[in-house]
C-alpha cells in the first residue's frame, strides 16, 4: 500500500522550515512542482494541514497577521510527527509501487477506434513528449544554475525529481515510437480479425 503523498509531503516541509505558515508550506512545494507529480494541490495541502492537526502530528505555534495580509497560522511539528514522519519516508524509500497508468485503457482499446485515427493520435503524443522533454531539461539547468537553498531556490534534490518525470516520458516515448512502426509496418494489426466496431467521429 502506498504513502499517502500529500500528507508526507506537507509533514516534510513543516519539519524543514518550521515555524512556518500554511501559505508558505504551499509555496514551497509548488516550487519543487509536487502539484504535477503528487497532485499537491493547494487544496488538498491545507486540507492535510488540518488533518494533521487534529492528529497530533502538527502542533499550532501561533496565529498572527502581517500589515493588511489575513490572518495566518504557524505550524510545528510534535513528537508525534517526526515518528509518523520517519515511518512515511522508510516505506516510500523501499517502495517499489508503480503508478497506474492512464494510458494502458487506450491500448486496450486500439481496436475500437480507427486504425488512422490511433496513428494520428501515436504521432501527436510523440511530438508532445518531445517538446515536454525540452522544457524539462530546460528546468533541470534552470535548477541545478542555483543555489539549492531551499530558503531562496528550489533544492537542488528538484531536479533529480524532473529527472525521474523526464525518464519515465522517454520510457513511453520509446515505447509510442515503437508501436507506432509496428502498426505502420504491418506487424501489429488489431483492426483486420477484430470484433469490434469502430467509433465513428
């Protein structure tokens, strides 16, 4: 069973910066862009925010207001907190749990869809995995050209995060091409003995 990863996530930052506000628990993360790989959304941050405070996992250190900015709550991390922590990060640590992968229904599904409409489609994923795989190693330079201070950039370790999200892209891109050459080629044919009946646009 996988670690729920909002929740460590958020758990992770309160014990690096704390005491630290919830807004800045979210900026922080959106830097490291845990809203596209974990699906952080600031939403569901907050949210695990309150949850972890009425677990005992966070502590409240204090509620204060800036000039004219709302009023804010500052977090510190319990006793509690830094063994459920340290229990997360283990089990993530030695987790070999992959993903599911949205994509796998599509293959599945080749044979209701026109032969040249999944072409198409093949070639278009291509060609957007390749610009993808430009701006990540775009933002793997942009990274590692900084400091790595979590207190004025992202962390150096962001990158290797990007790294991971752009080798997983080459994986399927190496896969789409693939296919691709095999449908073109003849070699993988789902659509002559099929029994299903195409969609029609």
């Amino acid at each position: 069973m996988g670690v729920p990863t909002t929740r460590m996530l958020v758990l992770a930052v309160v014990r690096m910066a704390q005491p630290v506000h919830g807004y800045d628990v979210r900026r922080e993360l959106l830097s490291w862009h845990a809203d596209s790989w974990a699906n952080a959304k600031p939403g569901s941050i907050y949210g695990a925010l309150k949850t972890l405070q009425r677990e005992g996992l966070i502590a409240v250190e204090g509620v204060g207001q800036d000039g004219a900015r709302p009023e804010r709550t500052t977090y510190r991390m319990t006793a509690e907190g830094e063994k459920e922590f340290g229990d997360m990060v283990r089990t993530a640590l030695w987790s070999t749990e992959q993903p599911k992968h949205p994509y796998h229904a599509a293959v599945s599904l080749f044979p209701a869809a026109p032969r040249d409409e999944v072409l198409t489609a093949l070639r278009s994923r291509i060609q957007m995995f390749e610009a993808e795989l430009t701006r990540l190693d775009r933002e793997v330079r942009r990274i590692l050209a900084g400091s790595g201070d979590p207190a004025e950039a992202e962390p150096h370790n962001v990158a290797d995060l990007i790294r991971l999200s752009a080798d997983h892209i080459r994986a399927d891109l190496e896969w789409t091409r693939k296919t691709l050459q095999r449908i073109e080629s003849g070699e993988l044919d789902v659509w002559t003995a099929a029994h299903w009946r195409s969609i029609q646009a």
